[in-house]
C-alpha cells in the first residue's frame, strides 16, 4: 500500500475543492466499504483521500409532503430500520437495503455510495429507479440533478465529471394508489450479491381498475440497472390481471442481457428474471392495495 494524502473537510464546498484538486488520483471516501479494502489489497492506489464523514449536513433522510431526501452519508443500515420508511410507500427502499451484504458491511456502507459504484448488481439502485430518483451532483461552482436511471454509464462508471460529487438523491412524492417492492434473488438471503433482482413501482387507476403507470427495473442482468420498458408498456393501460403480468414478466426476461458468471449463467438468469418479476409485480400490486 503506498502512501497518500488524507483530508477532512467539513463542508461541502471545502471536499469539492480538494477532490477537484486531487484530480485523477483522488478518491471520496463516505462508508469506505469499498474503498478500504480496495487500498488495502492494492486494487486502488490513490494519491489524495477526501473523507466525507465529518460534513454534517449530508448525514440526513428527510420524509414530507414532496418526497423523500436521502443524504450521501445515509447509511445502509439506518434505511433498513427506519421506522419512517417501512411505514411508508417507500419501503422498497428498505426492504432492499435489508439485502445488502452483513449487518457490519450495512451499518458502514452509505446509500448514495451504493448508486456511485454502479455496480450491476447493486441492491439499492433498482429500487431508486423505479421511484423515479434524481442525483444532486455538486461540481467546483456548478450545481445539477440527474436521474439515477441516467447516471450509470457502464459497470463501476458514472456520468460524475472529476471533482463532482452527490450530495443528496430526491425521491419524488408517490401518489395514492401506487406501490414499489424490491425482490432479489440469491444463493443467501444476505451476505451475498443478487442473481436477479428487480424493482416494480405501478400506479393505478380505481374508478377503471387499470394500470396507468408502471417502471420494472432489473439488476444483474446487464451491465447497469436497466429498465424493462416494453414489460412497462404492456402493464399500463392494462387491468393487472394474470395474463397481463405473465407477459410483461415474459418480455422482461427477453429483453434481460445477461452474462455468465461464477454466481449464475445467463441461460439461468434469463429464466429467473421471468419469476422474479412475476414475484416483484405481485408485491407491489399488494402495495397499492396497503398504501392508499
């Protein structure tokens, strides 16, 4: 392990500085799940570390009216035990954050850390797509949001430019008659990553029983979360009735891109992704019904 300079700022503007200044050899450091074992192991060699966790101000998860605001400093861990989330139409959030690695891995690992290592098979970003969650993404005087769903470039690869960081995801309101649930698939119900996992969030109609609007996002079966578009198309505007989600599911599993891996073959995947979509659908039609 070679030697590298070591920063704590305490705000926001005072990281940005130094992570733009550190150029390419500088690293962010929030959980350090990652991070620390990559330097560790020598996998990373950085120049520069900016150590986020004494910013008290992105250490925050704030539930209204509008939506939900999760800070990068959020913790895995909180997600899955907060009582404002599980009680709320967010749940996904947490059911999914009750996914990811061990106990010790959850209570260090950050959400917003999560999304920023675009990792495939990622737990927590499926879900944030499907609520339709936007990235504020801090620069060197610059300020912007994005999507989460447009944020992911290609595995371990975003749209962040250097010196940029996400400071907060936003997480618009969800209307009555709407639901999200989480399902992954894996050898462990934890520490281990998902063979499939899939995200739906479906809002729907009353007066008509329709569905009128509907995102089915999958993981681990291409190189980032992807959406299921034509699976979506066939539910909205559709009663969400057997057959109906037997398709969608079908056509999720089409359009899947899968590769084998020492986890899974694509041939297996494939196949799973019909099933876990099925599953995921169901869950969140029950949410509808719990979450009026």
């Amino acid at each position: 392990m070679k030697d590298f300079e070591y920063f704590r700022p305490k705000t926001i503007d005072e990281a940005v500085s130094l992570y733009r200044e550190g150029g390419k050899g500088a690293r962010l450091l929030a959980g350090g799940t990652e991070l620390v074992n990559e330097i560790r192991f020598g996998k990373s060699q950085p120049d520069l570390v900016v150590d986020l966790k004494h910013i008290r101000e992105l250490d925050f998860m704030h539930l209204g009216p509008e939506g939900v605001n999760i800070g990068a400093l959020y913790r895995v861990g909180d997600a899955e035990h907060s009582r404002l989330l599980l009680e709320s139409r967010y749940n996904a959030i947490s059911h999914a954050a009750g996914t990811l690695g061990s106990p010790q891995v959850r209570n260090k690992a950050t959400i917003v850390g999560n999304v920023c290592r675009a990792s495939p098979s990622a737990d927590l970003i499926p879900p944030l797509m499907a609520l339709g969650a936007m990235a504020r993404i801090v620069g060197d005087g610059t300020e912007r949001s994005v999507p989460v769903e447009d944020m992911l470039v290609g595995p371990g690869r975003t749209v962040l430019n250097m010196g940029e960081i996400v400071t907060e995801l936003e997480i618009p309101d969800m209307p009555d008659y709407s639901g999200c649930s989480y399902y992954k698939l894996s050898p462990r119900k934890s520490l281990d990553l998902a063979v499939v996992g899939a995200a739906v969030m479906i809002r729907t109609d009353p007066r008509v029983s329709r569905c009128i609007d509907a995102r089915i996002v999958l993981g681990a079966v291409a190189p980032t979360s992807m959406r299921a578009k034509r699976a979506e198309a066939m539910l909205i505007g559709a009663k969400p009735r057997e057959l109906t989600i037997d398709a969608a599911a079908q056509a999720a599993a089409e359009d899947s891109k899968p590769l084998d891996d020492v986890r899974a073959s694509a041939w297996y995947r494939k196949r799973m992704v019909e099933v876990v979509v099925r599953r995921t659908i169901g869950l969140a039609l029950e949410q509808v019904k719990t979450r009026r």
